[in-house]
C-alpha cells in the first residue's frame, strides 16, 4: 500500500502524533518542533518551542479543540492552536523527560509520565499538581485513561509492569508484572534476549478492554473488571519490539506499529469471543496446556496464530500512529524517522 506523505511541516524526524477532534492533527518533532495541519495535509503553524527539546507526546483537549499540550524535555506547553508561538501556561513538574502525555476526557486532569517512572497528575482547573504516581522502577512510557472512568489511569513502562489507578488515592488499585506472569521454561531463555518491556498502551472506546505493545513482539489484550484486569488475549504481533498500539472506534480493532517497519490492522472481536464461552473449554485448555509443558518446556498458549486483517510494509521503524475518520474517510498516520508523516487510507 503506498502512503501520502505530508511534508513541509518538520526539517528532523517525527516522534509524536495526536488528531483533534475536528480533523486536525498536531505533530511533534526533534529539537522542539511542532506542527499543526489541517485534513488535506497543509501546515496551518509551525513553531520551535522553548530549549529545543525534542517534543515527545502531543495531546488535544478532548473539550476544546484549539488546546493544546505538548511535552519537551521536563516541561509541558499548552498551546492555542491559532497562535502557536508563545505558550498559554507551562507545567514544570516532572524531573526528567516526559515520555507520554493523557487527558481525562472531561479535561479535568492531565498525566505526565516519565524516565524516572514517576506519573505527575495536574488539576487542568487549579493549574497545580494534583499527584504524584511513583511504582513504576523504570522509565513508564505510556499511560492513558479510561474512557467514561475519568479518575482512572492506566499505565506501562520498561519495568515490565502494568498498573491501574484510581486519582482519589496515590497507590495502585492493580499492579501486573508481565515478568512474573511468564512461565519459568520462558523465562529463562527470553528474558535474557527478549523481555516484555513495555512501550505503548491504547484503551477502547468502552473504557474496559485495553492493549499493550512490548519489546518481545507481543501484542497483550486485557479486560478490567472492577477494581482488577486480567489477561484476555497474548500473541505474537511482530518480529521485533512493538512500539505503537492504537484502539480503533471498534471495540476489538487496533492498529500497531512497531520496530520491524510494520503497521498492522487487527480485530480480536473473535477470540476474545471465545474466551465468553463456557468454562468447559478453558478446563481442557489448561488441561492441554499441561500435558504440553511436560512434553516441551517451551510451550506456551498464550501465542496464538492471529492473523492481522492489513498488512502495510511501511519500511521504516514506528515512532507513533494516530487514525482519523472524516466524511467516511478513513486514515492512519504514521510517524518515523523521517521528516514527513504518512498517510494510508483503510475501509
């Protein structure tokens, strides 16, 4: 499938990618560059933002489409999307390099995760620190919050753990270690060459079934139900690390980027499907499952052969995606290290 490419908007490569919800879509570049386009691909503004920082996450407010926050170094931007050039209020809050920026959808609260693991949580109302998340042991690269669940927080990083939050209180209400989970066979030989450290986390729209893309290649789908989640889905996505994970309007559709220069559609709506039937059929998975590890200690279940519905060689690593829907038009954007963003159309 060949991409469009919008250039003419960054001079280095793209490492950040956010779509309001009227059809723009904000770009964020090495050395403090930030775009804004519109739907046919022209920029609207440019700007170099304060330091030069290399500007790591963008994100729209989900209630006003012309705010804008941007993340560069230590420091957050909110932007005014018709006049980029200096900032409406910088947050300075968190004490190393901010790597994922997420709003609440009624835009009350603003997390900022980064390097040294600590997630800042900013009343968008008072303009101060709410919060301050501090369990993850290493850098937390990606958090995102539910969707109809505005005080719940989910996030991942290279410590090889995912944690679900409620903002009323600053422990975890769940903590997965996906080092842990794995079986002693596996553990041995992959977490020597290849642990699930973790890069990236997409919600659904329904706010209860969410993903994540690891170094390992596998992409994990879980569901949440009440104040835990478990695992509903693990397979191998990609032959290197999985970098970008994005939920789709469709409950069970993602897109995924990753290390191996693919974007990859998938709907998973069929297994976890499965998964709902009765209990019968899990009883003999399990019992299979352990007939097979006395037989071959590799074994696991949990890479199961799905396919993706699209396969699209973009030929270069993942460094972000982003989807939009306009007028029936259908598109994912990809950032990489190139200076231009492309664009495919899907159905």
């Amino acid at each position: 499938m060949m991409a469009k490419k919008w250039t003419n908007g960054h001079s280095s490569s793209v490492l950040s990618l956010n779509v309001s919800r009227d059809g723009q879509l904000a770009s964020g570049a090495e050395g403090g560059e930030l775009t804004i386009w519109n739907a046919e691909g022209n920029p609207l503004e440019c700007v170099r933002l304060q330091e030069a920082d290399d500007v790591t996450s963008v994100i729209f407010s989900p209630t006003c489409s012309r705010r804008l926050y941007a993340s560069h170094g230590e420091i957050i931007s909110m932007l005014d999307t018709r006049c980029l050039k200096e900032p409406v209020e910088c947050f300075h809050v968190n004490e190393e390099e901010i790597s994922c920026l997420s709003i609440n959808e009624t835009d009350s609260f603003l997390a900022a995760a980064d390097d040294s693991g600590a997630i800042k949580i900013i009343d968008l109302q008072s303009k101060k620190l709410s919060r301050c998340l501090q369990r993850h042991s290493n850098i937390c690269a990606s958090t995102a919050f539910r969707p109809q669940r505005p005080q719940s927080l989910l996030s991942c990083g290279l410590d090889m753990k995912i944690i679900m939050w409620n903002l009323q209180k600053t422990r975890p209400q769940w903590i997965m270690n996906l080092q842990e989970e794995q079986q002693p066979a596996e553990q041995g030989i992959c977490q020597i060459c290849n642990p699930p450290l973790l890069h990236s986390l997409s919600v659904s729209t329904c706010g209860n079934v969410f993903g994540c893309g690891a170094e390992d290649g596998k992409i994990r789908i879980f569901r949440v139900t009440g104040a835990k989640f478990e695992e509903q889905v693990a397979f191998k996505g990609h032959s290197l690390g999985v970098s970008q994970i994005f939920f789709l309007p469709e409950m069970y559709c993602f897109i995924t980027g990753g290390n191996d220069e693919k974007v990859l559609l998938w709907d998973v709506s069929s297994e976890i499907e499965k998964l709902k039937s009765p209990n019968k059929a899990i009883h003999k998975k399990k019992k299979r499952k352990k007939k097979a590890d006395k037989m071959n200690p590799e074994y696991t279940n949990d890479c199961l052969a799905i396919s993706p519905k699209l396969t699209i060689e973009h030929g270069k690593k993942v460094n972000w995606i982003s989807y939009m829907s306009i007028n029936g038009s259908n598109r994912i954007f990809v950032a990489d290290p190139s200076n231009a963003i492309s664009v495919y159309p899907i159905s």
